[in-house]
C-alpha cells in the first residue's frame, strides 16, 4: 500500500463525501481510491467509514485521523510548494468560480495578460450567479459580490462596484425619465434581478445623503442571470438597477441612458475567497494577487472604488 496516497485518498473522500467525487478529482478510479482506503483501514484496524449504498459518513475515529492527517498533508504541500515556485513557474490546473457578468465582462478579456505572465497554468472557470462549495465542487477559489456569508471561509477584498441605473432611449420616450427611486415601485416599468439561489427579487438599492432605499419594482419580466438582465434593459423592457461595469460599453455609445444618478448607492464589495484549511499552492498565490492588482487598475476607472 502507499500509504500517503492512500491517506490523501481518504481525506479527499471525506472532504467530498464521494468516493466518485474524490476519485474524479483525483483523476483515479473510483476502486482504486476504494481500495485504498479499505488497505488504510486494514493497515490501522480502525473503521474510517461508514458506508452505505446513497452515502459516506465519517466515524468518530476517521474524522479524529483526518483533522491530524490534513495537517500533515498541508504541512508537506508546503514543503514541496516552497521548493518547486523557488526554481520553476508556476503550473498546472487551477478551477476558479466566477459570476456570469464579472467572467464575462472583467476577468476573461484580461486573462491574456495572465498568460503572458504564467502560461503553464491552466484555468478552468466556472461561470455561475450563485454560490457553491469550494471544496465539495473542488475550486481553488471563487470571485464572490456582497457581505461575506460563510465566515469559514478566507477572503482578500478586490473593491466595490459601483451602480447605474438606466433605461434604453425608446423606453424613456415611451415613459418619460423617473425623478425618484419610488416612481419604480408603480409608475416605470423595472427589470428585477432575481437571486439565482433563492428565486427571490433582489431590491434596487438606492443612496441619497443619509437616505437610503430599497426598491423592488413593478414590470413585466424578471430574470435570474446578470447578462440577460443587461440585455433586458437595452430591449427596452424596463430600467435596469445593475453594476456599472456591465452596461458601461452601452453608456457610452447612448444605447443605455443613465436615470437617477443624484441617487447613486455606496458600492458593491467583492472578495475572492477560499478555503483556509487547504493549502494554498503557487499558482493560486500568483492568481489571486494577479485579481488584487487587476482591480486596483479598475478603481481609476467608473467600475470600481
């Protein structure tokens, strides 16, 4: 048996709760990384799993042997990181969780420079508006907006957005232009934004001085996905409360007309997040300082502050 395969084998499993998840992101076969958890078992003579055929369940003892034996794996990941980023660049696989509208609209365009920097690492995004579980999903790190809600998590904070609110030209002559954000509750027609997660509309918040709104507005059509809510708006199917970043192109050429612009809320945090009880490789390191330095450049623009 090798034994620290086999205890990396188990400490995936219990991380996942699937042999198959592990065995995937192992890149294995699912019976060999069952097998060599059951030669692990034999070779302790202590039961590190409870199986049953719909799931995995951690024994008293198999979680006690993991929190030791994680330690050690991340201790000589460490070790073995320290010496290979001294003498090499960094490469390999790296999985990153984006939202649709920040992958699309910030991240992907400036990934060339990425590459001309660390062309041996290969990145796999996965775009999605909602949040998932860094480990169970196995990304190394996840791009997320708003107040942080899992507080196990570690985060580096990448700035806040800023908001526009704004309205093709047919749909303000067809209208007229709101003057205040309580017009949007019956008077103009809005494109909620709903949360991927819970199907709920997200309020359009509003900023003033000390005044402070929080608008869900009346219309015909709702959607749950940030580029389909921009394209929404530019069809004229209501105003739109979103980042600025997304509708920036169109402010520009006049596809999209700013509206109540005296009522411009503070911004948006976003912070790239991972798990802290993982060893954070190289090439994670240099792609999360590589997010810190790029948002820095968009805070000399209207994107961020």
């Amino acid at each position: 048996m090798d034994q620290l395969l086999a205890i990396r084998s188990f400490a995936r499993v219990v991380e996942v709760g699937s042999f198959t998840k592990a065995a995937d992101s192992l890149a294995m076969p699912t019976t060999t990384v069952s097998k060599l958890v059951r030669e692990l078992e034999a070779y302790l003579n202590v039961q590190l799993l409870q199986r049953t055929t719909r799931n995995v369940a951690v024994t008293a003892e198999g979680a006690a042997y993991y929190e030791q034996t994680a330690r050690l794996l991340r201790d000589l990941e460490e070790v073995d990181g320290s010496f290979r980023s001294a003498q090499l660049s960094p490469r390999g696989r790296l999985k990153v969780d984006i939202g649709s509208s920040v992958a699309t609209e910030l991240i992907i365009p400036a990934l060339p420079l990425f590459y001309a920097r660390y062309p041996d690492i290969k990145i796999e995004v996965s775009v999605a508006d909602r949040p998932i579980d860094l480990i169970t999903d196995n990304v190394d790190c996840s791009i997320r907006g708003g107040e942080l809600g899992d507080l196990s998590l570690a985060a580096r904070s990448l700035g806040q957005a800023r908001w526009a609110t704004c309205a093709s030209p047919a749909y303000l002559q067809r209208f007229g232009t709101p003057t205040h954000p309580r017009q949007l509750i019956n008077d103009f027609p809005v494109v909620n934004y709903l949360s991927a997660r819970t199907g709920r509309i997200l309020p359009a918040r509003f900023g003033k001085g000390d005044q402070r709104l929080d608008i869900s507005g009346g219309g015909i059509f709702d959607v749950n996905e940030s580029n389909a809510h921009v394209a929404a708006g530019l069809a004229g199917l209501g105003i739109i409360h979103t980042f600025h970043y997304t509708v920036a192109e169109h402010l520009r050429t006049g596809a999209l007309v700013p509206v109540l612009e005296d009522w411009r809320p503070e911004g948006y945090p976003f912070n790239v997040v991972y798990a802290p009880n993982r060893y954070l490789n190289h090439r994670v390191r240099v792609f999360i300082d590589w997010l810190v330095e790029l948002f820095a450049q968009m805070k000399t623009t209207t994107a961020f502050e």
